[in-house]
C-alpha cells in the first residue's frame, strides 16, 4: 500500500493542499493538488490530478457558510473516495509564528499546540486559521501525525544584529525581537537557485515575495541574514491590507488623540491599511493597475508599494554588502509585469539593467548586462512542507526504516 501525505497551507479564506507521495523518488510528484478559496463565503473547491488536469469542482452558496472546518472534512472525505489503495500517513501544516520555540519542523503534540496557541498575540491574522485544521484533524483523525513547518524557522540562521530591537533587556527577555515570515517561500526559492544560477546560490541576494502578504529577504550563500518583517507580519513594505513599517508613534497617536482602542487599531493595521487603506479602493494589484490611470488614489498606493521596496531593497543590499541578484515571487511578484519593471528601473544605481521583452515574456530571467540579474521564481510553500514532513517522518517517525537505508 502506498502511503500519502497531506501539505496543508491554510490562510484566512483559503486553504490549498497538496497531497504527495510519502517516500517518492521524484519528490515533486504530486497525487493531487487543490484549493479551496473564498472560505466563509461563496466558497469554491477545484482539484487537479497528478497531469495537472482538473478532477472536481464544488462550488457553495454564501448561505452555507462553509469555512475551514467544512473544508478540511470534504477534502478528507474526497481523498477517501479517490485514494484507491493508497494509505494516509501524516499531514504537515503551514504555521505562520514558531516564536522562539521552534527553529525547525516538529511533530504535534499538546505542548506544541500550547506553545503556538500562545503567540497568536503575535500573528492574529494568521495563527489562528493555520491552528484550526491541526485540531480537526486531531479531533476526527487523532492517529494522523501532524507536523507543523514554520514560516519563522529559515530566518533562524540571521545575527542576532539582525533580529534585536533597541529595547530594555527586561522585554527583550520576553521574546520580542524580530522573528520574520514567508520563510517557506525563501527556503524553497533557495533550494532552487542552483538550477538557475549555480553562482548566484552562493552570492548575495534579495527575494521579493510579493504577495496579498508582502516581504523581502537577504539571503547570503542561501541563508536568510536579514528580513523586512519582525515580531509580527505588520512590518516592512505595505501589503494588500497590512500597513508595513510605520512609526511607534503614530499608534501611540491614533490610540491618544483619535480615540482607537488597541484592539481597533491593531485591526486597522492588519485589515484596513497598506494598498487598500492608500487607495480607498482595493487590496487587490490587478483591480489598483486598471484604475490608475485614471484614479490618482490608486495610482499613489502603487507609487508608494514600489517607493517602499524599492528603500527595503537598498536597506537589504547595505546588510549583505552588495547585490548580485534580485528575485520576485508570489502574486504580484509573478504576474505584474508593470511592478517588476517600476521596481528595477529605480535600481539602475546597482547596476541592474532590465530587459524588457523577458519581463513581459515572464523571464525567467529578467535582467541584461554585467551587474546584478533579476529573476522571476514562482514559489511553492506546498513542497517545503512536504520536504520537511518528509524528513521528519525518516528522522523522528521511521527512524529504524531510516536507519536501514
Ligand atoms: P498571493 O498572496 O501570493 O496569492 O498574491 C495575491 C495577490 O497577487 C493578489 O492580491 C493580486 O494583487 C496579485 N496578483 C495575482 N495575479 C495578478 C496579476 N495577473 N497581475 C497583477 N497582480 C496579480
């Protein structure tokens, strides 16, 4: 009997998987692959096969109000219907915070649970949907070994310059300190760079995942040294609805002297702020480019998303001494054309010089000339995770299968 795995990315109204063999040779062998998306709306199911054509789709009604845990019984119960002998072995989840305690993949149990549970303060926005499928799971496949793979635990190879905020040992002490995000994004494009550029794996470079959550990375050698994101996924560039970087103050402000609560303005930051607070009209890129021209609002929350990554790249480039290469990735890093240009052409100063026909044609290499090259290197956080349960599984679950082979 063949055994399968689950990798289970859950955000706030989506939840993608990929289901893959346990022990394949060719490790991006996928089973099937699906997503389910607008959860606690107008939900939609799609699944694709191992040739990528579409199996299923299921579509519901905003009054069925199907969320995450419908979602995670009728993937369970069509994977029953349509795993013919095949056999589940463990599901690995996508967890946004590991804090302190974790600096790797894990395996679930009581004590993980508490120990994420305890810094949703962290990640409001995040935590608590990639929690939700781990106690489903526990609830209605308890005997599942679940594991969870942080997008925290790739920056753990940054100097502690790079994580420490300026503040007094005592609150140090309580764990506040730059973590960063998206680390599964980064390790996979890491993993990757090989295959494109043999020297720039080895080099300094930036990756850019622009997605509806935005962050940038200085990797040196392949390790992560330094991030735009912090404590929270608030800081850095401006994101779909996260405000990115802004001054302590300006809380301290909107708390005093506009009357917010804490609470009120922590939700602000999170879900009213970044290219949707700026434009007074959407989060999403692709609605913000048809209305820019003609809508001055628009126009300004793309001029300032460029304009903020554009300093975060400079900022990067001064932490690893020098740029070789540039990566985009995830939504928009992928698929707008125009914001990959408007990044570049304000970088001539490192000498990265764009080519255009690549960039319109997608690259993947976007870049002409001698100085840095710019990439684009779409992302796949799916197969981190199964990367890393797969590990885990050899070291941890099958240690003596492991140690025979
Ligand atoms: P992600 O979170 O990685 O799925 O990225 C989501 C964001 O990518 C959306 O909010 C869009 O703004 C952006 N996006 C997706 N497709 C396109 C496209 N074709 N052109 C511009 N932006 C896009």
């Amino acid at each position: 009997m063949t055994k399968v795995c689950i990798a289970l990315n859950a955000g706030s109204s989506s939840l993608k998987f990929q289901i893959f063999e346990a022990d394949a040779a060719n490790e991006r062998s996928i089973v099937f692959r699906g997503l389910f998306e607008r959860l606690g709306g107008p939900a939609r199911f799609t699944v694709k096969g191992e040739d990528g054509k579409q199996l299923d789709e299921t579509s519901w009604q905003d009054s069925d109000s199907f969320g995450h845990e419908k979602a995670l019984l009728h993937l369970i119960a069509w994977l029953q219907a349509h795993k013919g002998d095949r056999e589940l072995a463990a599901i690995g989840h996508r967890i946004v915070h590991g804090g302190a305690f974790y600096d790797g993949p894990v395996i679930i149990d009581d004590n993980v649970i508490a120990n994420l549970e305890s810094l949703t303060p962290l990640a409001p926005l995040h935590q608590p949907y990639n929690l939700e499928p781990v106690r489903i799971v526990r609830k209605r496949l308890p005997k599942i070994p679940q594991i969870a793979c942080f997008d925290t635990s790739f920056h753990a190879t940054q100097p502690e310059v790079a994580t420490t905020f300026a503040l007094p040992r005592e609150i140090r002490e309580r764990g506040v300190r730059r973590y960063g995000f998206h680390g599964l994004s980064y390790e996979y494009i890491a993993s990757v760079l090989q295959e494109h550029d043999p020297a720039l794996a080895r080099g300094r470079v930036v990756v850019a995942h622009l997605g509806s959550g935005a962050s940038l990375c200085a990797l040196d050698h392949g390790r992560s040294i330094a991030t735009t994101m912090g404590l929270s996924a608030l800081d850095g560039i401006p994101m779909g609805t996260r405000c990115g970087s802004i001054d302590p103050g300006a809380v301290f402000f909107m708390i005093r002297e506009l009357g917010l609560s804490a609470d009120a303005a922590e939700k602000m930051l999170y879900t009213k702020a970044g290219l949707l607070g700026v434009s007074g009209l959407s989060n999403d890129m692709r609605v913000l480019r048809e209305a820019a021209p003609t809508n001055p609002d628009a126009r300004r929350a793309i001029d300032l998303f460029i304009y903020r990554i554009r300093r975060e790249i400079g900022s990067l480039t001064a932490a690893l001494g020098g740029l070789d290469g540039l990566i985009f990735t995830a939504g928009i890093g992928e698929n707008d054309v125009a914001t990959r240009a408007e990044v570049v052409n304000g970088l001539a100063w490192t000498g990265l010089q764009l080519d255009e026909g690549a960039n319109t044609r997608r690259g993947p290499k976007i870049s002409r000339g001698s100085g840095p090259s710019a990439w684009i290197i779409p992302t796949n956080e799916e197969l981190v995770i199964a990367r890393q349960m797969r590990r885990v599984i050899a070291d941890k679950l099958q240690p003596a299968a492991a140690a025979r082979a």
